[in-house]
C-alpha cells in the first residue's frame, strides 16, 4: 500500500527546447520546484514504462510539443493507465498536453482549436462548479496563467465537470471523477521559461516581443494549484 512518504510521480511527456532545458530544466524540473514534496519523474516518452498505480500515491502529466493525435506508441499506451487511474481514483493532475490525453483517454473529443493558437499570458474565469472542487474553490472569479497551445480539448469525456474557461477555449481545466483533473494552461510556466519559448519562436508567432513584454514575473494563483495537488494527494 501506498504511504504518505511516497513521492508525487511526473510522467514526462515531453521538453522545451534543449537549449531551455540546459539553462532551466525540464517540465519536470519546472513542476517540482512549485511542490514541497519529494518527486520521482518516469521518462515516458523516453520508453520508461508508467509505474504500477499501487506505487503512486499522485500524479502528475507535463505537456509535449507532440499532439495527442499523432497516435504516438508511447501515447497510446498511456491510455488504459489513465482510465484505470481514474478508475482507481488515483490523483492525478495533467497539463496541458497531458490534459488532452487524459480527455481522449477516457472519451472526449481533441483537436485543432477553431481560434487558433493561444500563447503567452492569458485571462481566465473560474466557473460555479469550482465552489464545490477541493483544488479550485480557492481560485478567485478571474485569474492570469501562462499558455501554449493549438489543440484543445473539443469535448469534454462523459461526467467531466468544466472548471475552467476563457473565450478561447471553454474547457481549459476540468475533473474527472473525484481525483483527476486536466489544465490546458501551464501552472508550471515561470516568467523566464514563458519568455524563452516564445523568443525562440519568434519566427512563428505575431506580435511575440508585445506577448514576451506580457508576461508577468508570477502567476501566483495557477502555480497554487500543483502544491494543493500534492497535498490532496498525500492526504488522500
């Protein structure tokens, strides 16, 4: 059985740039630096298999410069991980890819959002189910995130309950069952992460040095989600 003393599980899904990665880390890295709590990462889409589910007592999904509709083998076979995840109730809290995935997994629709890319930082409101949400209840009625993403969650899986929303996109967090969340925005952008990606993709993105200039030095109450998972999932 799994303790309190068991580290939250990153499933790595993908990275930024190498040249980010060599100055700031990975997503991974990124994600535990906002937690107090001991984590393990697994390199899925380096071949590492998922661990046993027994041997989790949390979770959390990065996102990934890939898309889920690829079909990517190591993509696919997370797929029964997460339904039996959800099934098992095991916390689980996925980003931005990872949040796509989780969605299609367990029978919601994913692809290219009709408004295009969303980039840089963005204005979000919290919906009437968050009263009732242990991770999002605390969220105030608008908050900002750090985003990067051109496919969204279309649909949402059966019982899904929307949390989060924008203009751009209805579903940009929801829960599934009682422990298993998806954020298409990205809790763990911090403002030198955001800025890199976008300067070094300037080439592609319209008005990049305004977006770069956006973004703010913290984006205090998305980043408070990931250490009130991992308390969630300790206490669980």
């Amino acid at each position: 059985m799994p303790t309190k003393t068991m580290p939250i599980t990153i499933l790595r899904l993908g990275a930024p740039s190498a040249e980010t990665c060599a100055r700031l880390g990975g997503y991974e890295d990124w994600i535990a630096q906002n937690l107090t709590t001991a984590t393990r990462s697994i390199n899925i889409i380096g071949g590492e298999a998922p661990p046993a589910h027994a041997d989790c007592r949390g979770v959390i999904l990065t996102g990934s410069v890939h898309m889920v509709g690829e079909r990517l083998p190591w993509s696919e076979a997370l797929r029964p991980w997460l339904q039996e995840a959800v099934a098992r109730e095991l916390p689980v809290f996925a980003i931005c890819y990872g949040h796509q995935l989780l969605a299609d997994a367990l029978g919601g629709t994913v692809g290219a959002n009709p408004n295009g890319a969303e980039i840089g930082n963005i204005t979000l409101n919290r919906l009437p189910a968050c009263d009732d949400d242990p991770l999002f209840a605390p969220l105030p009625a608008t908050f900002s995130a750090n985003a990067w993403h051109s496919e969204s969650v279309l649909q949402l899986p059966p019982g899904a309950v929307p949390l989060v929303a924008n203009a751009h996109d209805p579903h940009h967090a929801y829960r599934l069952g009682k422990n298993a969340w998806g954020v298409q925005f990205h809790p763990e952008f911090a403002q030198e992460g955001m800025r890199a990606g976008i300067a070094q993709n300037r080439a592609h993105i319209a008005d990049a040095d305004a977006l770069i200039a956006a973004v703010p030095a913290a984006q205090p109450h998305a980043t408070a989600l990931l250490q009130r998972f991992a308390q969630l999932a300790l206490g669980a």
